[in-house]
C-alpha cells in the first residue's frame, strides 16, 4: 500500500542513521562486557570536586535486569527547569513494611536519565528545601538591619507559629506545682524563677463567658452566630452588664493613671482603643489611640468637648484657639477650607467681576467639606490621638456612649472586650493556648526533624516580648515566628507627636510596679518605628533577629 501512493518515501521507517545504530548494537552483542559511550563528566561528580554534599549518581541498569547500555531517551517524568529533585528516603533507609521511594535520577524503566546530565549546565550550587518551611527570608524582604532587640509592636496578634530545630520542651504539661507557683508570682508581680512560660501567656479579660469568642470583635459575627446570649433580648440584663462593665472599664483606667497599670485595650464591634500609660511610647502623658473611626464618632466626640487630633493627617496649618490648645479636625477643616473658599474668588473681584459670577451655595459647600471627612472614614487614616486629661472625658464618653453596643446581630447587647496584663476589678485570668508539634521535613540528605510551636488568642505587646525573651534561652538563639495580626490594630504603631521625650530612667522607676519584666518595660517604653505595619515574620540566628513587617 505505502508502495502505491505517488511521492511517498518509506525513509521516515528505516533511515540511514537507524539502520546504523541497529548495526552497531548488533557488533556489541557479540561482545562479553559492552563499554558505554564515553559522555561528559557528569554534573554530580562536578558538585562533587567542587565540594558540594550530593549522593554519587546511581549506576545504569538497562531494561528488563540486563546490564546493557542506558538509553539516552529523555526521561518524561524529570524537571524541565534541570532543578533536582529532594531525596524522598531517609539517610538510614525506609521503614520496615514500607516500599524505597524511587530514585530520584531514575525514570520510570530505571534507567539513567543521561540526555539530563548531558544538557545540565555548570552548577555551583544545590537547590535545598528550607528548614522553616512557613517562613522564608530574602535579602528584599528583610525591613530592618541586624539587632539584637525587635522594634516594639502595638498590634494584637491573634496567632503565632514558632518553628526550630530544636523541640520546645517548655510548652509540655506543667506540674501542678509549676502551674501554681507561676499564676501567683504574676499575680504578685514577684521576680520571674519557674516557669516563665506561664507568666508569658496570661492576660485578664472582661467579660468572660466561655462559650463565646470576645476576641478579636470587629468582624466577630459569624463566628458567634448561633451561640447563646441571654442578654440580647433582655434589657435588664443588658443593663446588669454594662454596669458592671463601666465599673470594670473605671478601674483599669485608675490602675493606669496612677502607674499600676501599662496599658490596656477597649475592644468593640465597630473600633480598637489603645489606653497607654505615661512614659511609654516616648509620650510624657497618658495617652488613647481609637481605630478605626468614622465621622459620626468624630462628631460625638467633639460635641463632648474631647480634643483630639488625626496623626496621620496633615494639617493645613498651626490653628489655635484661644486657650491654646489644638483644634479637633473638623475644626481645623472648617477653617481650612473657608481659607481656601476666600482664595479661590478673590481673583474675581480684583477683575471686577465677580457680580456675574455665581458661587457655589452654602449647602453645595458643606457636601464637599463633609466628603473629604467621610472619605477616611474605616481607613488607618482615620486613626484618632487623645492626650493627657482628655483620656479621661473620653472615658466618660465610652461610658454613656449609646452606640457603643450593638442593637442588632449576633453581638447584640454585649459590652466591648476589655484586655489588659494585669488584674482588675471585675477581670478573669485567661491563657493563651500553645499547642507543639513534632514533623519531619525533606532536606536534600534525607529527613530532618522540625519543631514547631503554635499560640492562639489575644497575644498582647507584653507576651510577644516575653515569649521571644524565653525562646532567645530555650532555642539557643536559633528560632523563627510567623505573626498574624488584627489588621486594625496595627496603625497602633504610628509614632506620635510629642512636646518632650521622657527620661528612661524616671519612667523605670515610676512604672516599677506596673507588672512588666524591667526588658519588657524598656521595650514598650521606646518610640514606635513600624507606623501603620506590624511585624509579619521574624528571625532569629545566633541571637540577632532579623524581621519583616
């Protein structure tokens, strides 16, 4: 048939170069021992006389057992980036019962895969998989230079994953005799002995209820749909609550104001307010950052006589009042914009037109100031600083604020969250969970075994500090952490304007007793640097971190 057909040629079955190589096979079978192809000095003996740790490349087996020749066919099965694969069996050989993973040179016939040495290029270095398989550093990636010490970090974190290569033995069930003698030296703000894990993981919280998630609260809804809450259709209840929560709240604020106390978080369904003591943060008063905000809440606060300013909003000029003192946004807006409105037609009068000319009205003038405010609105941009005795009015205002409180939806009728590092009227002891896990990741020498350690929940500034103040000892100076945190939160870190930079040692001394490890205390009390970041991955090798936010 394929004889019939005009113009067809049946080379493409037996060509020249076919018809040799049968002839050439047929001269080594009658040869005893068959001496393959002279090719090039394979890539892994030249990693090798380069001094790069690679297994020596596996013998050729030719098809069905015999010892004849490899093909030098591509394999199907190989990289088409020429990158080695990750040795899938450990360096003692694999488990009893279980099959030797396939040789990661071999292909399907075991057979070498020479055509890929062949076209392997120069190779100086050996792709290996990462040890912290959740953390991965590049030189870009990197936002800071060396230090022995992490910037200081405002944000709530509501995860960490710890991994090393070494286990966390700490993180193991405590005796009961642990347990006790390290809830009361925190109790106590005693001297850190046994165990400083314990004193690393304890916040207090109001409320308490143990079946319903009271953090994080913005965005909380699905998660607590379909929990009990009694209250929400109960307004005597309601009542009951809110009581005994500006009760609460009222305390804390007077453990703060008298330096019992670093710091706190209000925590409601729509905003964050960060209360900070005097002394930290480079600021000599006490001070209250709420995040986010939204035009409504700034009008409240105004009309309630709260002075406030937007730090991250720049300001048009130097306006005063009479008394001195800074003028709210709004204010400052106004005036800003009148400037503006003056400007833009006095042009017109000097040409003497400005009669036939008609100006935006009233109203019209309004809408546009009012956009500019409402455009911020759930934005970092919309950050609010209060300072020194107006923390106080405003904690009068969160107090009666209605709005405070949800009337709807699943959070309906409950008090915001309160969190705090140390003990209040009305707070309940809470810890955070850590949970360690033992694996075994791929290297290219076989398997390695990974620690890794997991904290869930509320993990304020003071228990980020003091976990990688135990881990810096326990890890050998060798760890890595990824950190998770509540997004609005994070513009906490904005460095804030300041008249004077307190003493560090008069802020020692005045915050003693407020509950803090003297480190602990040092760090929070430094400048923020991050401004609307936080720490995202951090590393530590030989004692010196390197972080990313």
């Amino acid at each position: 048939m394929a004889q019939s057909v005009p113009g067809y040629s049946p080379s493409f079955k037996k060509p020249p170069e076919l018809l040799r190589l049968r002839r050439k096979r047929a001269q080594n079978r009658g040869v005893a021992v068959s001496s393959p192809p002279e090719l090039p000095e394979p890539a892994p003996r030249r990693a090798a006389s380069a001094g790069l740790p690679l297994r020596p490349f596996p013998v050729a087996v030719g098809r069905g057992g015999a010892g004849g020749p490899a093909a030098t066919r591509r394999n199907p099965f190989a990289r088409l980036d020429n990158q080695p694969w990750a040795a899938a069996e450990p360096p003692d050989g694999p488990p009893g019962g279980q099959q030797e993973a396939p040789d990661p040179f071999l292909d399907s016939h075991q057979e070498n895969d020479l055509l890929w040495e062949e076209t392997l290029p120069e190779r100086k270095t050996v792709t290996q998989l990462p040890q912290t398989p959740h953390i991965v550093f590049s030189n870009s990636d990197i936002a800071s230079s060396e230090s022995t010490e992490l910037p200081v970090d405002w944000s709530i974190k509501t995860r960490l994953l710890f991994t090393s290569s070494q286990p966390f033995t700490w993180a193991e069930h405590l005796k009961a005799q642990e347990e006790a003698q390290g809830l009361i030296q925190h109790c106590r703000s005693t001297e850190v002995t046994l165990p400083q894990s314990i004193q690393s993981l304890i916040y207090w919280v109001h409320p308490a209820f143990p079946w319903l998630p009271l953090f994080p609260r913005i965005g909380a809804d699905r998660k607590m749909t379909g929990k009990t809450s009694p209250w929400s259709n109960d307004e005597t209840l309601q009542q009951i609550l809110m009581s005994d929560w500006s009760v609460s709240f009222t305390s804390l604020y007077n453990l703060l104001k008298t330096k019992l106390c670093p710091y706190f978080y209000v925590c409601t369904y729509q905003f964050t307010v960060l209360f900070r003591a005097a002394g930290l943060a480079g600021s000599d008063v006490i001070t209250a950052l709420i995040s986010p905000t939204t035009r409504g809440l700034r009008e409240a606060m105004k009309n309630e006589g709260i002075e406030f300013s937007l730090p991250l909003i720049k300001e048009s000029g130097p306006k005063k009042r009479a008394s001195g003192t800074s003028l709210g946004y709004g204010e400052e807006q106004a005036i800003s914009d009148e400037d503006e409105e003056e400007e833009s037609f006095s042009w017109l009068e000097e040409m003497g037109v400005q009669d036939k000319i008609k100006k935006p009205d009233i109203l019209s003038i309004k809408l546009h100031k009012e956009k500019h405010e409402v455009e911020m609105d759930h934005r970092p941009e919309s950050v609010v600083l209060v300072k020194g005795i107006n923390t106080l009015t405003l904690l009068n205002f969160l107090i009666n604020c209605k709005s405070l409180v949800a009337t709807s939806g699943p959070q309906a009728g409950l008090p915001p969250t309160i969190l705090a590092p140390v003990a209040f009227r009305g707070a309940t002891m809470q810890m955070l969970k850590a949970r360690s896990v033992n694996v075994k990741t791929q290297a290219l020498s076989g398997y390695k075994a990974q620690f890794s350690l997991e904290i869930t929940g509320p993990v304020m500034p003071h228990s980020l500090h003091s976990v990688t103040m135990l881990l810096r000892s326990s890890q050998s100076g060798a760890f890595c952490v990824g950190l998770y945190p509540h997004e609005p939160t994070a513009v906490f870190n904005i460095c804030l304007p300041k008249n004077r930079v307190p003493d560090k040692e008069v802020v020692h001394k005045e915050l003693a007793n407020c509950g803090l490890h003297p480190k602990t205390l040092e760090q929070l009390s430094q400048i923020p640097s991050l401004g609307k970041s936080s720490l995202r991955n951090v590393e530590m090798r030989d004692y010196v971190y390197n972080w990313r936010s």
